[in-house]
C-alpha cells in the first residue's frame, strides 16, 4: 500500500483515514483534543471514552467499526491521482477494553496489524477471533503481518489471566491484615479486579478518574472511591514506588502487588522513583516443592495450580504475571495459524527487543503462506466426507457429530510507540504509523 492512505496508532498529517487500536497513552501520542485531520476509525468501546478521554473532540470525526464486518473505504492513490477501495475487518485483540486488530485487503494485496493483542487458548474472544480471521483468510494469502512483539523470546512464558488472578487472590488471602495496593493503568486489568472483588466478596478502590472509566464500562456497584470502604487498592502503576509501600507500612501493614509481564526487577530507592529498576532481589520463592511463603516466613500457602510468574521483590512487593499481552507461545501459535509471507514486529525499543523473524522466520514465505491455504482445503475436503458419513449414518437410524473451528523503521505501513520499555514513561521511541 502506498504512503499517505492510512495510518494507525499514528496522528501526524499526511494520511486520508486514521485508525485507533486502543486508548493506551503509548498509541495516542499526538492525538488530543484539537486533533481534526481526517475520519478515526476505532471501535464503539473506544469510542465511548473519547469525551473523558479528549474533552472537546469532534465526535463527528469518529467512525466506529463493527468486529467480524468487512468495511470499505474509497481512498485516493497518492501516485496516480486514481480512486482505489481499501477494504477493513476488526478482530478483537483481547487486550483491554476496546481494543482491535485490523486486517487490511486492496489492490496492495492483505495485511495484519495486531496492536497489542493477547492470544490466549482459553479465552472464547480468541476462539471467535480465530473463527473470523480464518474466514477472512480463506482464499487469500497474508502478504504482511505487524506483529505485537513484547514478549517474542522464549524466557516469556505465563500463565492464563484466570490463572494469574487466582494466584493474586492466593496472595490477597495470605495477607488477611494486610491493605492491598494493586499497580494497574488508566485503562486495562478491569475482569482482574472484579474477579478479585467477585471471589472475596469486596469492592475495591480506585482514583476517580478510573471510576469514571469503570462506569462507562457499566460497572457501577464494584467500584469506589471511599478508602473507609475497603482495603484493597487499585493505584496508578506510576505511582506504585517502594517508598509509597515504605510509608504505607509506617501506618499499617500493607503488600503491593504488580500484575505484569514485563521482568520487574529492583533498585536500590532514593527519592520519588518507581519500584522497578534494572537489579532485582526475589525471596519467598520455593518452586521446587511447589510452597510459596507469602507472608514473610509466618505463612505458607499452597496455591491452587501454576506457580510460573511469581515473584516476591524486597519485603512488600509481588510480582504476578497477568500479561495483557501474548507470551511466547501464544505468539509462535499466532504465527503458525496465519503463516503469512512477511512480518514485522511492531516493537523496536523494548529492552527486550528481539525481531520475530529470529524465532519465527520459518513460519513466512510464499511456501508457508501457499501451504496454509492447501491445508484449509484439504480439511475441508475431508470435512465434506465426514459430512457423507453423518448423513449416511442418519439415514441408517444413528447419528454423529463433526466440527471444525477451527523501529522509526524505515519500512512504510503501521508503527507505535513501544509499550514494554522499562522507561516508557520518559517517552521512549516512536515507530511510522503510515501504510
């Protein structure tokens, strides 16, 4: 596709139509309230946050796009002058509220830009996703795909979210004098905190701000603002510092705890700094018998399942692995389902920055691509024979069933800032945006 037709996650000028994969602050720099240059396309979660969000914005400017729909947009080619159809499908990234993929189709060929996205097998959303991008796929090859690439190396490897929030309520539990302060962001970890709301029977606390996005959201009971109310906190991960859990625990015993996939680690504080730095010190940590000692040595608890993705950091602090993005081997499923013939990461400036090409490359090419579209016609065609069988088998007086579910680069097409940089909070690096 030619520069100057598209952009996401990408707000200078230069682009007829823009695109909005979600309203983390790393995907809308340059975006704000004055911002007036062409239609935005996102979907109707993000869009019922823009009034909060931006005060002032043209709301005659948002285009919301319905998941699972092709929708097509008359553009013009910067080259020829010429008018040319562009053709977009949402798939739901599961990744925080609002938050879309979207596959592009034309005359340039078909292109996948994830954003941010969580593959997860047990989740229904993936399934459906699944399900769609397949569909959309059918007939055609995946000629490009921008791949969320935060945790392509094989040290990444979580659990499930469902996992992680029990292994919380475990640490909630454990802690039953403690107050709780929980690190999350200005949008994102919503279904953590109302399991844990749901599964111990509290509300929990959260800034205003955040309340106004948990109403909007249609949860209205869970949530509060009146620390009277109860003792677990959900907090700015901004300002989760170990000299904040230093001070809280001068007033009364009180644990953090990071639901995160990054590698946290520690540093040595002095002044207003955030917890996590470049050294960490893990205790309280035993998984070779399978205990955790999730209160300094005074009690030990048996978690139910997966240990991988805890970690206790200096004396108040734990770490759990609820990733709001796709670890290791969800990433090389991704890839293997779509097999596309190129692929780009969409990360550059994470520490932990590896091209998925290194890992993944294998899995790309025209061979790739050409046999993925070869294996779905022949699983149709040997679904059509188990669908003779069943119909045979009826008509004899039995019956079965059968189913099938199935950097800035110097490269144009879609980009962001990166969201995984330890320092992501001074600004770090900045990715084109145009396709």
């Amino acid at each position: 596709m030619e520069s100057g037709m598209i952009s996401v996650d990408k707000w200078s000028s230069g682009s007829q139509v823009y695109f909005l994969t979600h309203l983390h602050a790393d995907h809308t720099v340059g975006l704000s309230s004055r911002w007036s240059r062409a239609p935005l396309f996102c979907s109707r979660v993000t869009a019922k946050f823009f009034p909060s969000k931006f005060p002032g914005f043209d709301l005659s400017l948002l285009r919301v796009v319905e998941i699972g729909r092709w929708h097509s947009l008359s553009l013009v080619s910067p080259t020829s002058g010429s008018a040319t159809t562009v053709s977009v499908m949402a798939i739901d990234a599961n990744h925080c509220p609002g938050s879309l993929m979207y596959l592009f189709r034309g005359e340039f060929g078909c292109m996948l830009y994830t954003g941010d996205f969580r593959w997860e097998k047990s989740s229904n959303t993936v399934e459906v996703g699944r399900t769609i991008l397949l569909d959309a796929l059918k007939n055609e090859k995946l000629d490009i795909l921008y791949l969320d690439n935060t945790y392509c190396n094989p040290r990444y490897s979580f659990p499930s979210r469902e996992v992680a929030a029990r292994q919380i309520v475990d640490i909630i539990t454990a802690h039953p004098k403690h107050d709780i302060i929980i690190g999350i962001d200005s949008l994102g970890k919503e279904d953590l905190l109302r399991y844990i709301s749901r599964t111990l029977n509290i509300k929990i606390w959260v800034w205003p701000e955040r309340l106004q996005i948990m109403h909007l959201l249609g949860f209205h009971d869970i949530f509060t603002t009146k620390t009277s109310l109860t003792r677990v906190r959900a907090v700015p991960r901004y300002s989760f510092s170990i000299e904040t859990l230093e001070g809280l625990n001068t007033l009364c015993p009180t644990i953090g705890i990071m639901p995160s996939g990054l590698p946290w680690a520690v540093k040595a504080v002095k002044g207003n700094e955030n917890v996590f730095g470049s050294s960490c010190s893990t205790s309280g940590l035993n998984k070779s018998n399978g205990n955790m000692d999730f209160a300094n040595g005074s009690k030990t608890l048996e978690p139910n399942g997966d240990l991988r993705g805890i970690e206790r950091y200096c004396e108040y602090i734990y770490t759990v692995a609820y990733s709001d993005h796709s670890c290791f081997a969800e990433i090389h499923e991704f890839i293997e389902l779509l097999r596309p013939i190129n692929m780009k990461g969409i990360v550059s400036s994470s520490p932990s920055y590896i091209d998925p090409h290194y890992f993944f490359g294998h899995l790309c090419g025209t061979k790739q691509a050409f046999w993925r579209l070869h294996q779905k016609l022949d699983n149709e065609e040997r679904l059509e024979k188990v669908e003779t069988v069943e119909i045979k088998s009826t008509i004899g007086g039995t019956s079965s069933v059968a189913g099938r579910k199935r950097k800035r680069d110097q490269y144009d097409f879609l980009g962001r800032v990166s969201r995984v940089s330890l320092l992501r909070r001074l600004g770090h690096g900045v990715r084109i945006a145009d396709i």
